[in-house]
C-alpha cells in the first residue's frame, strides 16, 4: 500500500465486503484477525510487540472505521476497546447497490467482495474510491 487513500480505500472495501456479506447481522472486528496476522505476543514488560507496518495498518484500520462511522456508512461500537461490532447503515447498503455503467450491472458490493476473495485489494480498493466519489458527487 503506497499512501494513506490507496491504505483507506484497501481496508474499507475489505470492510465492506465483510460486512455486506453477514448484512443485517453486526460483525465483531479486531485488528489482527481483519489483517490475519499470527497473534500477536505480549511481553511483559513492553507490552503489545508491533511492527512499524502493523502500528500502521492498526491505525490505519481504526481511523477508517471512525471516518466510515462518522459520514454515516456504518454503525459501530467498541471504541476504545480493541473489538468493535460493526454493521452497514442503510447509507452504506445504498452505497454497495449503486450499479454504475462501468460495473456491467454487478453492483459495486459485489464487486468488491468478488475482488476480495480473488485476492485483489488494490482493485478492490480502486472500486470502493469510484463509487465514494459518485456518492459524493452524485
């Protein structure tokens, strides 16, 4: 991930991919099984052992609920804690059944979960930014 929208764009979309898939149902997220990593070890002394990138994924995955939360696309709650149940607000459910000409009449929800499983975040994350902008933009 080169910067901060390609990282926003990346984790949202796999965000919303999990979460159009267990739709109306809420989903507990936390940040090592989002990023599947192995579990993180604790030292006793130090406390949680991060990597830069995974200090940065982290942060990146917490202000990318917050920012989807605050515009309206999602509910949560969790903050501060670690785990947070998320679910889709009805502004988030229109979002991934908007159907632009480009898509070929898949909507952009599921697109974005079929680029999920094939394993293409940047792609993924490439539909996510179009459709926020057509939202936006209408």
């Amino acid at each position: 991930m080169s910067n901060n929208i390609d990282n926003f764009n990346e984790i949202a979309a796999k965000l919303f991919s999990l979460l159009l898939d267990q739709f109306p149902i809420r989903i507990q997220i936390d940040e090592v099984s989002f990023f599947e990593y192995e579990p993180i070890t604790f030292d006793p002394i130090d406390g949680r052992i991060l990597t830069n990138k995974q200090e940065h994924e982290f942060k990146m995955l917490s202000e990318t609920i917050i920012w989807l939360s605050e515009s309206g696309f999602i509910r949560c709650n969790g903050f501060p804690d670690e785990k947070l149940n998320v679910v889709l607000t009805e502004k988030g459910l229109e979002l991934l059944k908007l159907k632009p000409d480009v898509l070929n009449s898949n909507t952009v929800g599921d697109t974005i979960i079929s680029l999920i499983k094939s394993g293409s975040k940047s792609a993924s994350g490439a539909v996510l930014s179009a459709a926020l902008t057509f939202a936006f933009n209408g």
